[in-house]
C-alpha cells in the first residue's frame, strides 16, 4: 500500500481566499444512530452547508438500525456509507483513504474512537490539510490501551474541540493535546426552531396515557449504564409518596429496557413510568413535561441539557463531568450526587412543589444560554476552520 505522507495540497483554501471556492468539510461518524452526538453532527453539516462550506459525511457501519438520524440530513449534503465488517477492517479503511484523497478535502473533523482512529489515520495519510476532533464524554477508568492510541492520534491533530473546561482539563492532562490545540467551543446547542414549533400539549399527553393535571418530570437518554436509569426509578416512590399525580417519562432505546421496566414493576411504580424508547419528537415530549431529569453516574455535559433549557424545563442533573459547568446549583438547575437516590427525590419534589424556585431556574438558565443555538455555535466552529487553514496556507502578501 503506498500512501503519501501528509502536506500541503495544491489548492487547499486559506482565509484570505475562500471566496474563490467553498470550503471542502468531511465529517465521519460510527453511524448516525440514536445519540446526541449523532445528531449534533447532523445539525452542524446543516448548518455549515449553507455558507462557506461544501460539507460531507461519511459514516463507517452503514446497517439500517445505525441510520436513525439520516433523515435529517440535508439532501444537498453528500453521504458516503462506508462497511467495516469488523473493527479492523482494513480494505475499508483503504477505502476511506481513497475517498478522502479523492475529494481533496480541506477539512476532516471525527468524533467518537472508532470514527477518530481510522478516520483520523486516513486523513492524514490523505495529506488533508486540517484535521480536528471533538471529545463529547468523559468516561470514568477507560482502558490505558484507549488512553495511548488517542494520545497517538494527537500528534496527526490539528485541533481538539471541547465543549466545556472539564473536557479541556482532560484533553491536555490525560490525552495529552498542548494547549495551543485546545479549542473550547460551545458545541452542545440546540437548534431552536425544533422547539418553536406548534405543538398540542394535550395530544402528546394523551397520547403516553398521562391526564393534563399530571406533574410530568422526563428524562431523555439512551438505556445504558452511564445514564442512571436505575437511580432514577429507586428515587420515584418517594416523589410519587410526595407528589401523587406525579408521573416519570423515559424517552430513549438501548440495552438496559428489559431490566428497567422489570425494575419498575418490583418497585411498584411501573403504571406511573413511561418508556417510549426512541423517538424523533423530543423537543414536544420536552415541552410536555414539567421538569427535566438528568441522572448520569457519569457524562461530558450533554445536548439534552440545552434542549431542556430551550423547552423551559427546570432541570435536575447529576454534579459530575462538564455538567456542573453549566448547572449552578440553585441558579440554573439543582445537582445531586451521581448515585444518590434519596438525595435525586428530594430534589424532584422540591421543584415539584416550588411555582417560584421552577421559574428562577427556568429564567436564569435561559438568560445564560439563548445564545446555545447551533446558528451561533456553527458560525464558531467555521471561523475556527477557516483560522486553522489559514495558518497553514496564509494568504501571499
């Protein structure tokens, strides 16, 4: 296999002369499953598309369970679905090369490792100019073996994005990016039109079998370990105990359905819990609700956090990862301690029965985080493109 080692590319845009042609941008993904990287990654292809870039996506397990979010992508955004039948699926890497040498890209931005390591090594071998990354988790004991390949992988980088200063501390301490590659950017955003919409309150109340007066508390998450679930069913007996018209919603599909549905039923709160696995509808199920539940044992920050903020929910959240940078405790929202059943009801009925403290939070969170749309973010996250290329190829004097 000859591939060239990485350079500059005959063509290749800088700031001073991106009026001549758009900015080629590739994004690679796993998959576009359900997932908020997902669709964040969908929303900004959008979003970049329509001005100074002309934007890809390629996608590495093209399988019909893995294209949840496919749907929402522009029909002027070109889509290459790549098959890795394994994890080490080197004719498909090789693929991905040819496809990324082929098109000449300016940019190539990954997330997610699978996505990261062979998409970044592709890249590079590519000679594409910029290549960035995003890190969106923070993973409690991740294996070493992962730890060495990022750092690896940090040396073919030309920019990490990260989305909150817990995310940034653990870039430069542990993958080890020096801080001239770290760019915080407010990448969890929402875009806001979804949750401008028209919508029926009654409909979609009716529609999961909970009465109008319902006091409805939701939780938007995938049905794994990391998102708490379990947690969350051990606290309601004690809200329900409290709040009796209380009832709980879990938007989100996974692995753990089974078991939590069996849970609530030895709990004795199973006609009080909603599961309605994956849905496309989130921001009017949001919107539905009367407080929004975010009980991760661990998390980077979350774009669910922001559309609950765009839903003008009051929100509950675990105080770990990045999420306590934007939940103060009081002011924006209330945190507990990941794990901590007894301490996530109390604060579930507090809000509950609060009128004044519901609209404090819900106020201060908004007056703090309008601006959390991706318009703006995408906006940010081009200039930085732009800038990155132009240091590169600056423009002749």
């Amino acid at each position: 296999m000859n591939v060239p080692m990485r350079g500059a590319v005959p063509g290749a845009l800088s700031e001073g002369t991106r009026g001549e042609r758009k900015i080629k941008l590739l994004f690679i993904m796993n998959e576009l499953a359900v997932g908020g990287v997902q669709r964040l990654v969908v929303d900004y292809a959008n979003e970049l598309n329509k001005g100074r870039f002309a934007v890809s996506l390629a996608t590495l397990l093209d399988r019909p369970r893995y294209s949840f979010n496919q749907d929402q992508l522009d029909p002027g955004i070109e889509l290459e679905n790549f098959r890795f039948k394994k994890f080490w699926d080197l004719a498909q890497w090789y693929r991905l090369y040819r496809f990324i040498r082929r098109n000449r890209f300016d940019v190539v931005f990954t997330q997610l490792f699978m996505s990261d390591l062979f998409g970044r090594t592709a890249a590079y071998c590519a000679r594409t100019p910029i290549i960035v990354t995003a890190i969106q988790n923070l993973i409690p004991a991740t294996p070493g073996k992962y730890i060495w390949t990022d750092r690896i992988l940090a040396y073919l980088t030309d920019a990490c994005i990260s989305p909150t200063p817990a995310i940034s501390a653990y870039a430069e301490k542990t993958i080890k990016f020096p801080v001239r590659k770290i760019h915080e950017l407010p990448t969890n955003s929402v875009d806001a039109r979804r949750f401008t919409a028209p919508f029926d309150r009654a409909r979609v109340r009716g529609s999961m079998q909970i009465p109008e007066k319902g006091r409805v508390i939701i939780s938007v998450g995938r049905l794994i370990e990391q998102k708490g679930h379990t947690v969350l069913l051990k606290a309601i007996p004690a809200v329900l105990q409290a709040e009796p018209d209380a009832y709980l919603v879990i938007a989100g599909g996974g692995g753990l359905g089974p078991a939590l549905r069996k849970e609530a039923e030895e709990l004795g709160i199973a006609s009080r819990v909603r599961f309605l696995g994956e849905r496309k509808d989130i921001p009017d199920l949001l919107r539905s609700a009367d407080v929004f539940v975010f009980p991760s044992l661990w998390e980077g920050q979350g774009v669910a956090l922001f559309e609950a903020m765009f839903s003008n929910l009051p929100i509950v959240a675990s105080r770990t990862g990045g999420i306590p940078d934007v939940i103060k405790h009081e002011e924006t929202g209330l945190l507990c301690e990941p794990g901590n059943a007894n301490e996530l009801a109390r604060a579930l009925i507090r809000v509950l029965k609060d009128d004044g403290l519901r609209q404090e939070l819900t106020s201060e969170a908004s007056r703090r985080f309008s601006d959390r749309t991706i318009e703006q973010s995408a906006k940010k996250m081009g200039d930085l493109f732009v800038a990155l290329l132009g240091r590169r190829h600056p423009p002749a004097a």
